[in-house]
C-alpha cells in the first residue's frame, strides 16, 4: 500500500485492495499467476477490478454478469448505450462468445493479437450480458498484450468486459494513480502494473465480408498497419470523421463514436493551421485570458513549445515521433486539472499513423472545439 501512497503524493488511499506488480514478478509466468490469484478470484465473485494494458487502465468485470457488468457502468457513471469491449486471453474464448470469425477478420487478428486492436463480431445469444453489448447484435473482442492483463483473465476464468478505469467523461488512466483518483471508492480492487504502453486506446474495426475494414475508432493500430495486413480498403466510419454531424443521433456501435471522452475540467480548443500562424493565435490569445485572470494551459509540441507562455506547458514530444504524444497525451490533460487549469490551447498534429488516434481523442476532450486558421487569420 506504500507504493501507491507515493505515487499519489497525497496521502490518500485507495478503500479497495491493492496489488502492486513490478517488472520481475510480471516476467516470472509463476510468480505473475500467484500474484493475481486473489484479483482473479474477485472477478471470479462478480467484483469490479482496475488493470493495466498496453493502451491504458481498464476496468474490469465478468462479461458474463449483468450485475457485475452493471457495477462497471455505476463506478463510471457511463452511458447506458455505450458498448463495452470484452478482453480475452487465448483465441480458443473467441468460439463461446461469437457466432462466427470470416477468414478476413481472423487474418487481422493473427497479425496484431494480442495487442490493440478490437474486432467487432456477431455476439451468440445468451451468453453475455446484454449490458456489454448495449442491445446490439455484435460485440467488440480484444487480447491485449500485457502479461499482467492476459495472467489476471486467464486465471479469472472470465471474459471480461473492460472499458477504460476511469469516469466517464475523463481523461482514460496511463498509471495506477489515475485509477484511484477517478475511482478508488467505486471499486473492488486495483491490479498496479505500472506506466502503460501506447498510452490511447485500442483501434476498434469491423471486417465486412469482401474483407472490406471499417475503423469505428482509431487506436494503437493505424489504417497504414490495418491496409498492409489485411491486402484490402480500409475507411474510418463517416459517424466519426471530424466533419460528421450524425454521430450524436446514431446509437454507438463502438465505445468512443458518440459522446464527449477524455475531457480535462478546463475549457479546450484544438488549434490547426500553419505553424507560424499557429503560434501567434496561440500566444494572443492565452496572454488574453490571463489578462482576465484565467489559469491557462498549452499541449505542444517540441519544435514550437519555446513560443508560449502558460500556467502549465505540458510537452507531446516531436512531430517526428508521434508515438510519444499518444503516450503522454491523457496525463498531459489530467495535469491541467492538477494545476487547476481552466483556459487550455492545443497544438493539432498530422493526421497519418498514430496521429489519427491523437487528434480523435483530442477533438472528443475538446468538444470537438477546433480553430481552422487559414492563411490571413489572425
């Protein structure tokens, strides 16, 4: 209990049991299983347990369950029609859970399992809860790659259905100290398994039967990844490109289409544009606001981020290695809440690659509030 006590640096506690996992034992096949025995087992009760990824913290519960999985829903204070995703630890799961894998979707699963991405497929019937699948006829099915995850599911016995651990609303938790802030009292236990990897999101598809993808959230996986391995098109879902207007009227086939995620309590605006024309309306404007006595914040990159001047300057690496702003984005915007920041600007990035998963996230914190600057802008 030291540990996290110390992460946190505040003294508080987490009210639910807690397990700290540090690189060795996570290593030792053995020793991990020992370790987890006992958050497995809670699982195994109907409990709600927090566990670590290589995307980001998720909140676990038997898929099973209706009341565990309703548990999950309570803690976050998530919308009841947004689907979860059920996490899984070995392929052979995958045949008690849905009706059929097409050769195409099973292709994309052999290239990126365990890791993050998603696979939407036709649920069986009576077999989980309805609450995961929200009403609908599919549902989202992952492995992911961590040892920590995939040792707690496997001795859980479960499928466990596992949106991020956080509220909902929230920034999603990269360390197991975001899992307490958010949810510590909600909870049954807490699985620490340190920093996690990618840092967003896994990517959330569904294969057509042409062999066709369709990307319902981007993540971990790029489009780039998703063309070579599958030979075939992929497209993200209209619902969620930026210039959407019917994604608020549909009902969510995957979880982040619909509703506002990832959102730090200040107000934040995505600004895009050219660099130079960028800096100033990002400058001007923040001097603005703490003119009118607001704290204030900027998310930027290394090669523009001597420019400002803020309350809180919170660094996304290099555009060169987009791969970092994914890692540090979420704890970048919880900072601003630690830092009590309620004026918040944004660098906007490329994007290809990772950075399409960066700016989904990034529009969904802000409201979709982006600042399109064009060449006189000013």
């Amino acid at each position: 209990m030291a540990h996290i006590e110390k992460e946190i640096g505040t003294g508080r506690m987490p009210s639910a049991p807690y397990w700290h996992i540090d690189s060795e034992t996570a290593a030792d096949p053995a020793k991990l299983r020992e370790k987890v025995k006992d958050a497995a087992m809670l699982l195994r009760d109907g409990g709600v347990v927090a566990f670590p990824t290589e995307t980001v913290y998720g909140l676990g519960a038997d898929a099973r369950s209706t009341a565990a999985v309703e548990a999950v829903f309570a803690a976050k204070g998530r919308p009841s029609d947004n689907p979860l995703i059920v996490h899984i630890s070995k392929n052979a799961q995958l045949e008690g859970l849905v009706e059929h894998v097409s050769p195409a979707a099973r292709k994309l699963m052999e290239a990126f399992w365990p890791g993050p991405l998603t696979v939407v497929l036709p649920v069986k019937a009576n077999v989980l809860s309805p609450r995961v699948t929200a009403g609908l006829d599919t549902v989202g099915i992952r492995m992911p790659d961590h040892p920590v995850a995939l040792a707690l599911i496997e001795e859980s016995g479960c499928p466990v259905a596992a949106p991020s651990a956080n509220r909902s609303g929230r920034p999603s938790p990269t360390l197991a100290s975001h899992v307490v802030e958010d949810l510590g009292s909600f909870i049954d236990g807490v699985v620490d398994g340190g920093a996690t990897g990618v840092g967003v999101e896994s990517t959330v598809i569904q294969v057509s039967e042409d062999g066709s993808v369709t990307v319902l959230r981007p993540g971990g996986i790029t489009l780039e990844q998703l063309s070579q391995a599958a030979g075939a098109s992929v497209q993200l879902d209209p619902a969620i490109l930026p210039e959407s207007d019917t994604a608020g009227d549909l009902a969510p086939r995957a979880p982040g289409m619909k509703y506002t995620h990832y959102a730090p309590k200040g107000t934040l605006s995505i600004i895009t544009g050219a660099s130079n024309k960028v800096s100033e309306y990002m400058s001007r404007n923040l001097q603005e606001a703490a003119g009118r006595g607001e704290r204030t914040g900027v998310l930027a990159f290394d090669e523009h981020i001597g420019r400002y001047q803020a309350d809180c300057i919170e660094s996304l690496g290099s555009l060169s290695d987009l791969s970092t702003a994914a890692h540090r984005l979420y704890a970048a915007l919880r900072r601003m809440d630690e830092e009590n920041i309620g004026f918040i600007l944004s660098e906007a990035c490329p994007e290809e690659g990772i950075g399409a998963a960066i700016m989904n996230r990034l529009r969904k914190a802000a409201g979709q509030t982006v600042i399109h600057l064009d060449a006189t802008a000013r």
